[in-house]
C-alpha cells in the first residue's frame, strides 16, 4: 500500500514537473502588474486608446515591445500591419506587408526564439482578450489606464503601419521602423584638427574589422581601424596641416555583404587656430587678406590733475579696476591700469544735478 501511495505521488510530481518546463515560468505568472502612475503624470492627452510613442524605432531581428495605452475598461485588442513602405530600399511592398514585421500572439511568447520562427513566423495580426490569464504578463495596471506590451519583430528593414482597434471600436495607429543591420548611425568626435592625429568612434550597426571606411576628397588619411564589436569601430585618422576646411561624407562598405553606406557631412575638418581656406602666406597678403600693423599714433596732451580727496573726512574714494588676474592684490603702488575714480560726497540735493558730470573721471594712476 505505501509503495502504491509513494508511486502516486512521484507520478503527480513528475507531471508537474513535465508541464512547467513545457509551459514556461511566465504561466505561474498569472497577475498584472501594478503602477500608481496616472495620465496627467505619463504626460499622455488622455485621448485614449494610444500608442506611446508616434514611431518606434526598432532592431532587425530583435524582439522589441511597444507601449499600447487603454482604457481601463478595454477588454479585447487586436493588433495588425495594415501599411508598408521600402524607405527607399529596393524591396516590394507587398512583400514587406507580409512577411517584414511579425506580431507576436500570446501563445507564442512563451516559445523558445527558436520554435517562434518555425510556427507561422510571418504572422502580421493578432487578438489578445484582457481577461484571460494567458494575457496578465503583458499588461499594466495604472490608476486611470492601462499598458499592453505588444511584441514586434522586423525581418525586414522598412517603415510600418501598426494599428490597434480596442473592442471593434475605438483604434489607435504607430509607426514602426525597423532599422538597417548594417548603417553608420555617428562619428564622435565630429570634428579634426589638421596636423593632430585623432581617434574616431564610428557607432552603427554590423560594423567588424573588414569594414571598409572612408572620407570624401581624399583628404583623411586613416591610420589605424579597431573593430570593438558590431556597433563600434575605432579609427585613428589624421588630417595633413593647411588641410581645407569644411565639412566630409564618412563612408563604410562590407564586403562580406556586398553593401556600402554614407553618412553625409558626418565629418568637420577645422582648424581653430586660423581659417585660411587652405591659402598660403604669400597668397593671404596678394589677396590683400592679411592686414599689416600701422605706425604709431601721436601722443596725446596731459590730463587734468584729479581732485584732492584725502582732506575732507566726508568724501570716499572708490577705484574700479578692470583687466587684472582673479585674486591679485595691490597695497602701495598700482601698475599702469586704467581705474575710474568715483568721487562721492554728501551734497544737498540741488547740488547733486550740478556736480553728476564732475564727480566720475577716468585716469591712468
């Protein structure tokens, strides 16, 4: 009997055992998630349902969430790729409307990434009932809204029309865009000095060490290239002196994938020390561009000997120095510095008027 009993009770463990590892952890997680936050406080109109962002910006081939906001009361969501646009790149676009942006259904979010590409892994719609368990992982919870997580993937670099329509009724669309694997997104820092040699950092997207870089006119001679990982390279490049200046379109190619792009103006030669325009000396002066010192000027007449000041317990003397070092002093001479010496006295009132241009003179002490 106990052995019965005993058997039973492994078996029961084993099946518990078997279903949670085929259902996943998120199927014990069968509660929402709570957040104080109101709509006055997430900034958003209150014209609900909403995505919370106009355009979403997202990786090929990385599964990304993007905010849908509703109504409290929202019950039923559907979610669909109505709209595509190649961006200029030479895909059709029925194609990409097809096959270019997944959305994930319920059911499949809680597949390994390597089973969701092997069921239905074009899918462009899908329906997510709020009051089902299967759904409470995805959402959150707020005072006056609530936030559906949909899961989107790109398989194809494009533009995207997303629309969500809320209980049959009310609907609410986004943009998502799905970004290049291989672009130059930055360089830093964006600007050159000629004769200094300077490090680089290209920021993109499927960057290694074969890729190729590049600068327009020629000019940017690159010394040395560092492959970090596939978003960053490090390039050591260096300008020759009298290098004009201006503005360089930074290129990079690969040629594992027979593909180049441009970054146009991504690149600022400048020399801050003179901007000749890449013109010699002797050039400057016939162009008559530099100009020489003048001779010296006459001296001028002697000024006017100051008020004495010092015998009338009444008056002040108050110097106002300019162009000296921050915190130098002076105790018995001054050097050769311009002061302005405000007399003040304790005058009536009708004197005041008749003395206002007389009591502040500037001198050389």
């Amino acid at each position: 009997m106990k052995n019965i009993t005993v058997s039973r009770i492994f078996s029961l463990l084993l099946v518990i055992l078997v279903s949670f590892s085929q259902s996943g952890a998120n199927a014990f997680l069968l509660h929402s998630a709570k957040s104080k936050s109101t709509v006055l406080q997430e900034r958003l109109d209150g014209n609900l349902p909403a995505f919370r962002y106009d355009r979403n910006n997202i990786e090929l081939n990385h599964k990304t969430p993007i905010d849908l906001i509703l109504k409290p009361d929202a019950m039923t969501v559907t979610v669909e790729v109505t709209g595509a646009d190649a961006a200029g790149l030479a895909i059709d676009e029925t194609t990409l409307l097809m096959n270019g942006l997944k959305i994930f259904k319920p059911k499949e979010l809680r597949l390994a990434e390597n089973q969701d590409q092997n069921k239905n892994p074009k899918s462009r719609f899908a329906t997510f009932n709020l009051s089902k368990a299967k759904n409470q992982t995805l959402l959150i919870e707020a005072v006056d809204f609530t936030v559906l997580k949909v899961f989107v993937k790109g398989f194809l670099p494009g533009s995207y029309t997303v629309k969500a329509t809320i209980d049959g009724v009310d609907s609410a669309e986004t943009i998502v865009f799905t970004r290049p694997d291989f672009r130059l997104d930055a360089v830093t820092p964006t600007t050159i000095t000629p004769g200094v040699e300077t490090t680089l950092t290209l920021l993109g997207m499927g960057l290694d060490a074969l890729t190729r870089v590049g600068f327009s006119n020629g000019d940017v001679e690159i010394k040395d290239l560092v492959g970090l990982d596939d978003a960053t390279l490090k390039v050591t490049a260096f300008v020759a002196s009298m290098t004009p200046n201006g503005y360089r379109d930074v290129s990079i190619s690969s040629p594992l994938l027979g593909r180049s792009v441009i970054l146009t103006n991504g690149l600022l030669i400048n020399d801050p020390a003179l901007d000749t325009n890449g013109l010699s000396i002797d050039e400057i002066i016939s162009q008559g561009t530099l100009v020489m010192n003048g001779s010296d000027g006459m001296d001028g007449m002697d000024g006017e000997g100051g008020m004495g000041v010092c015998a009338d317990p009444n008056a002040s003397l108050t110097l106002f120095i300019n162009s000296t070092p921050v915190g130098s002093m002076a105790t018995i001479f001054f050097d050769p510095i311009f002061v302005t010496l405000l007399l003040v006295y304790q005058l009536a009132p009708q004197e005041i008027q008749e003395m206002m241009d007389q009591m502040e003179q500037t001198f050389v002490v």
